[in-house]
C-alpha cells in the first residue's frame, strides 16, 4: 500500500479546514481537526475529490504514494 497525505488550507487564509470529505477512487476519509487527511491505497493514479459545505468542490489528480496540498475556495451563496 501507499500512503497518499492530503493537507486542506483556505485559499485565503491558508488556515487548516477540519471535516472535509475526501474521496479518492471510492476510497473516502475526513480531515482532521488540523486539516489533514491520510489515505492507504495501493500504488498508481487516481482522482482526488475535495469536498466541504462551505467551499467549491476541488477535483485533482494525483499519484500514490505523495503528499498533496489542496487550497479551498469560499463559495459565495
């Protein structure tokens, strides 16, 4: 397995975002308190989705093992 580490910052602020949803090829986890996230997949590709109420969605792609840094966007309602 590889360890894929996903840090979740406002694009503004650059402060932590707790409790986002990440889902990755169906695999699913939240942020922490602290913003990150950590996810056990086997080596490869996949397509990570960065969800929270507050924010536009994010969709990337990104290799397994590595260490990924998403910046959030406020969505104005």
């Amino acid at each position: 397995m590889a360890r894929i580490v996903i840090a979740v910052r406002d694009k503004e602020t650059h402060a932590p975002i707790p409790f986002v949803a990440i889902e990755v090829n169906g695999y699913r986890t939240f942020t922490g308190v602290d913003g990150m996230a950590y996810l056990d997949v086997p080596e490869g590709t996949y397509r990570l989705i960065v969800r929270s109420l507050a924010y536009r969605p994010v969709t990337l792609t990104v290799r397994a093992p590595s260490t990924v840094r998403v910046e959030l966007e406020r969505a104005h309602f």
